[in-house]
C-alpha cells in the first residue's frame, strides 16, 4: 500500500483486525414493469439493503515501546473496524425500446437506459460533521445506450455515468494523529463502442473501444481542491474473430 506497516520492535504485524465482523444485510426488493411495446420495457423498482454490520479500512494511532520497554512514539496503522451502519435505501428506473417503428435502417436501431437513486450512512462523521456513506457506494449512477442490429451488422454505444464515490479514510504519512477525513473519487463517465459483422454463418470480426475518452479516477481528499491521487485510464481498442462451433 501507500502507508507504512509498522511492526513492534519484537517483530509481528501488527495491521488489521482478527475481530471484525463481517457484512451482513438484510436485502427487500419490489419492482413493477410494464411491456408497452415488442422488444420494449419500462421498469420502476425500490430497495432496501438493511445493514445489520459492515466494516471500513481506516488508520489508528498507536503507541510502541522501545526495547527497554518504555513507550516513545506513536505511530498510525492501517486497521480495519466495524462502523454503524444504517439502511441503505433507494430506487431505479429502467426503459428499453426498439424503434421498429421507423422506417428503413433506423428500424433496426434502439435505446437503453437505467438510472439508480441510492442513499446510505455509516454512523460515522468527517471533521465538518457531515456523515460518511457506506464505503464505495455513489448517490446516483446512470447507463444510456444506443444500438443498432441488422442481419450482418450490430453495434452498441454506452456511457456509464457515477457520481462521488467515498473510498474511505484519508491516510497519512506521518505520525500525527489521524483525521477524519473522506477519500472521494470524482464523478465521471465513461464512454465504449463496440461494432460486430457476421462474416458468415458462425464467424464474426468485432472492434471494441472502451473508454474511449480517457477518462481518469481523480481522487481528492475531503475538498474537491484538494488532490490526492490519480488513477490513469488509458483508451482501450480491440479487434478479432469470434468463431462459433
């Protein structure tokens, strides 16, 4: 990782904790869809994922002593714990439709998309006193697609949309005592494509591009203006033959 391990002088790590327990959640579901057209779908659903425990990744300040036994500094670990945790509650929409209807090529063309609501809290609070959500969950997230399927050919455009997402604690890489403070990542979308054409019957090429507008993980600590990390995220294309036997 980023941080130090530390060990006692007697040898032993010294991270982590054997005692945590793990998660567990209670999940209720309901959801209603109406078919209003061929190939066509629209969806409403609710959930409640009641968390009974869950854990978090954090650092903690301890003490060690020197080898005559005295204690002379203090130094933070990476831990983890269990943190209170309430329900996390929300809902989602979908809708998918075949534009059949249209005339000529644009016959074979569609559209997807879903969009999901999700609120949580740990129990926990940051140095401002706002409360932490469960770790790695985004508020809202969203999928839009487009596509097109004729006899040879087929494509599909996607972009996938999250908004921040908490990773946890905001480390540090000194002895001062820790703070509480959230590691976020940036809201971001990303954008692939993929085309297929059937050669023949069983063969087909394919060209993927994913991320196709490098987009990055920008992390920041706490405040949007204050960067912490970054995750490079190059674009990605590929080509081949898929055979079916």
């Amino acid at each position: 990782g980023k941080y130090n391990v530390v060990t006692s002088p007697g040898g032993g790590n010294h991270q982590g904790n054997p005692n945590v327990k793990p998660w567990r959640a209670d999940n209720w579901n309901a959801s209603a869809e109406w078919y209003f057209a061929e190939g066509s779908i629209l969806g409403f659903g609710v959930f409640l994922i009641q968390v009974d425990t869950a854990t978090e990744t954090l650092q903690e300040a301890r003490t060690y002593p020197d080898s005559d036994g005295v204690v002379r500094r203090t130094a933070n670990v990476w831990t983890t714990k269990n943190v209170s945790a309430s329900d996390l509650a929300g809902f989602e929409v979908g809708y998918k439709q075949s534009f059949d209807f249209l005339p000529g090529i644009f016959g074979n063309t569609g559209v997807e998309f879903n969009y999901t609501y999700s609120d949580s809290d740990s129990g926990d609070e940051d140095l401002e006193g706002k409360s932490f959500p469960l770790q790695s969950n985004s508020e809202h997230q969203y999928n839009a697609i487009l596509w097109y399927q004729g006899e040879k050919l087929s494509s599909r455009i996607a972009y996938n949309w999250r908004s921040d997402i908490f990773q946890g604690r905001v480390g540090l890489n000194t002895n001062e005592a820790p703070i509480s403070m959230g590691n976020w990542t940036e809201a971001a979308g990303y954008l692939d494509v993929s085309v297929n054409y059937d050669l023949i019957d069983n063969v087909t090429v394919y060209v993927q591009g994913t991320n196709l507008t490098e987009t990055n993980y920008r992390n920041y600590a706490q405040f949007e203006n204050q960067f912490h990390s970054l995750a490079v995220q190059e674009r990605r294309v590929a080509a081949g033959i898929r055979v079916r036997l």
